[in-house]
C-alpha cells in the first residue's frame, strides 16, 4: 500500500473538493431544499367553469385555443386538459375551472396550463363565464396554503382590527368583494374580511375542504 506524501496530498486533496463541492451545494438550496411552494395564478377576471363528467354532453369536450378570437389557431383544450388547479379549487363536482384574464363578447381569454400561457376560447353552450364574486358565493372558501402569516387575519374591516386567525382548513362564505379585500362568515359566525388578491394580482382564496 503506497502511503507515500504524495498519495497522501491527493487524498488529502480529493477529499477537501468533496466537501468544498457538498458545501456549494447546500448553499445553492440543491442539497436537502425544501419543496418549493406553489406559485399561485392570477385572479384575472373571473373564471369558466364547465359541467362534470356526469354530464353526458360534456365527457368529452373539446375547446379550440386562438391566439385572438377566431383566428390563429393554436392548439386543443379537452377534458383531461382541464386539472392541475385542483389545489386551489378542492375536487368539485365540476370539471376544474379555467381563470379568465379577458372577455370580448362571447369569447374568453384563459389560463390554459400551469405555466400561465394563456389563449382565447369560445366556450358556446359548454361553459359558463362567472365574476369572482359569482363563482365564491356559489362555493365554500378558504385559504390558500404557504401565505405569509398576516394574509392568514381575519380582520373586523379592511385594514382594521384582528378578529381571528384563520388556517387553509378553516372554510367560510364569501359574503361580497370589495377590490382585493372579501367580507366572509366563519364556520364559527364570525363576519369579517381577508385578503383574497394581493398586490401583484395573485390569488389567495380557493375553494372546497382542504
């Protein structure tokens, strides 16, 4: 076994770039990082939601994306398109609705995909547009998980004093929005208001048990 000095000064050697190279890593978060929360969509305007699945005429729906409406077609919405928003919306009844950024007449621009590539759509007699307030009423609210703690307040009005603080399983009406803020009755019948957009636009309700 060769354990002459410069055997020696090359193990010593690999051995420090192990470490140097773990150390980098766990600094650049690569290492042991914990999942990264969700990025939340944007409120837009309101949201399309379509039939469930029971719904014969529906089990098979397709949607044609549009760069503007009715022209350029860019691709196919289906069924099974329609998911990946099922931890803002629960599991309804319905198919996962779409976030709609714009309307023009009878057509609607959409979120389409987790990556926030949007496109113009026609729902026709398929789908149903509803303002954010229409679409909360209609649905049990809570809050979205990994906010920062003081979007979590309930508070007795906008900006006002605290009333409780809520958790994502804690459900409540949406009694009426106001700009970003939501009046809402508590499972416990508080009335009071939280945040449901902030600054950048983002939501921070979604709806169902979670």
């Amino acid at each position: 076994m060769c354990v002459c000095g410069v055997c020696l000064a090359r193990m010593y050697c690999h051995r420090l770039l192990i470490v140097l190279l773990l150390f980098v890593l766990v600094m650049n978060g690569s290492v042991f990082a914990a999942p990264l929360p969700r990025m939340r969509p944007y409120t837009g305007i309101g949201v399309v939601v379509f039939p469930g699945s029971g719904d014969t005429k529906n089990q098979n729906l397709q949607l044609q994306l549009y760069e503007e409406p009715g022209l350029s077609r860019i691709g196919l919405l289906n069924s099974s398109s329609l998911s990946g928003n099922e931890w803002v919306f629960g599991q309804p009844e319905m198919a996962a609705p779409l976030i709609v950024s714009a309307r023009k007449g009878v057509w609607l621009r959409v979120f389409f995909d987790d990556a926030g590539r949007e496109a113009w759509i026609n729902p026709e007699n398929k789908g149903q547009f509803q303002s954010w307030e229409q679409f909360l009423r209609f649905n049990t609210g809570r809050m979205l998980p990994a906010l920062k703690s003081q979007h979590y307040q309930l508070l007795q009005n906008p900006g006002g004093k605290l009333l409780a603080t809520l958790t994502p399983k804690h459900v409540f009406k949406v009694l009426k929005l106001e700009s970003s803020w939501g009046m809402v009755l508590t499972e416990q019948g508080q009335i009071g208001w939280v945040l449901w957009s902030d600054g950048d636009g983002r939501l921070m309700v979604g709806t169902g048990k979670k």
